[in-house]
C-alpha cells in the first residue's frame, strides 16, 4: 500500500499529550486527515509512562484548577468513552487525596490558594496537626502549620490512559507512524511539512509539538528558540 504524506495535521509525539490531541481533534472533525509521529512504540522513555500519574486540584493559578476539574470528568467516563470494540481500558484511578504538608512561612499563600479552589468548588480542606497526625498515624506534624488535603486528588495507571486515547484515535482514522520528527519545515514564517529521520517528508500545513522535554530542540530547526527562566 502506498504511504500517504499528505496531512491536514502533523503530530509530533506520541505521547498522552499527542494521542489524546489527535483523538480530540478526530472527534471533532471527522474529515481531518491526522498523522502521529512517534519514535519509540514501546513508549519505555516517554514521560507519559515513568510519570506518577497523579491528578490535583491543589494549584494556585485558576487556569490549572479548571484544566483538573475537567480532566477528573473525563476520567470518570474514561474506559466508556475510548471503549473500541470488546477492549474497555480501564485505568483503575483511586482517588485516595493528596496531602500539602505546610510550614509557618508558607500558611499564608497556601490559605490564598485553598479560599480560591474553594471558591472553584473543589473538595479541598484545611487539616491542623491534629487532624493530620489522626489520619496518618504514623507521621509526626507537629513541625507544621497544618496542611491541605485534597480528596478528589488521586491516580491512575497512565499506559492504560495512553493505550485508550491511541486505540481509540487508530480506530477513528489516525495514522501513526514509527519514526522521529528531525526537522519542521518551513518558509517565511509558515509551515510547510515535517522531516522525518527515515528521510520521509510528511506534507502539512499545522504543525503540533507533543515531544515534551525534546520539544525546545525540535523547534529549533525551524528558528523558534523557547527561553527559559
């Protein structure tokens, strides 16, 4: 069969972050011709899988709140929603909470962010020592303020959540393609297609990085340079 390499979308970055990208773009418009570029299949370095795979409520900025509120909704439906056929990934989340433990210096601005999750309706409560060492019996809190206790928090297996979001997107139209993004290419400030490391030139004019820790050298070779501070 003839290898296409013309897409409507390139993803590069096979990851949680470029399958479920794919997926809900897929979902949304079922004409798009997307393609996922991932260089190792068996995902053994990819952040995706050595992550803890813990979910929180427990930020400070607002942006990040809403982006967990929405994802715990959608790992509630998970396994139902990335059903394919018999195969139900089921990515056994246990929200068992996840406890901020809190010193004298940091109360203020942990209280500050605590009055604005609850303002966001998250289940989040404040715990004295006393409430901490009643529940974690064998910790000894008495060198804290208190801390924060969050019990929507909890995790889940993220090879699992992966797995769904590829299934799901490969049976819905996405390819994926083993091989690694070297360069993006492009002229006068527009996208032109994706160099791959085999020597395949993929065609498109969107370009998504999804590579993580790489992504500042990919984008590189199109003369973006991210500055960290």
């Amino acid at each position: 069969m003839r290898k296409k390499n013309t897409y409507d979308i390139v993803i590069a970055g096979g990851g949680i972050m470029g399958c479920s990208t794919a997926y809900n773009l897929i979902v949304r418009d079922s004409s798009l011709n997307i393609a996922v570029v991932e260089k190792d299949p068996t995902y053994a370095l990819a952040s995706t899988t050595l992550s803890l795979a813990n979910i929180r409520v427990q930020f400070s900025l607002q942006e990040n709140i809403l982006i967990s509120k929405y994802g715990l909704k959608k790992l509630a439906v998970f396994a139902e929603e990335m059903r394919v056929d018999d195969y139900i990934p089921k990515i056994n989340f246990h929200r068992e909470g996840n406890l901020f433990l809190v010193d004298k210096s940091g109360k203020k601005e942990f209280l500050h962010s605590l009055a604005k999750q609850k303002e966001l309706s998250c289940d989040v409560e404040w715990w004295t020592p006393e409430m901490i060492r009643k529940n974690y019996p064998l910790y000894e809190p008495s060198s804290y303020s208190g801390g924060t206790f969050g019990g929507e928090d909890g995790y889940f297996d993220a090879n699992t959540l992966l797995n769904g979001y590829k299934k799901k997107s490969k049976k819905l139209g996405v390819d994926f393609i083993y091989d690694e993004v070297k360069k993006i290419k492009n002229a006068n400030g527009r996208v032109l297609g994706a160099g791959l490391n085999s020597g395949r030139i993929l065609r498109t004019e969107i370009f998504v990085n999804c590579t993580g820790a790489w992504a500042s050298q990919l984008l590189r070779t199109a003369d973006v340079f991210i500055l960290f501070f």
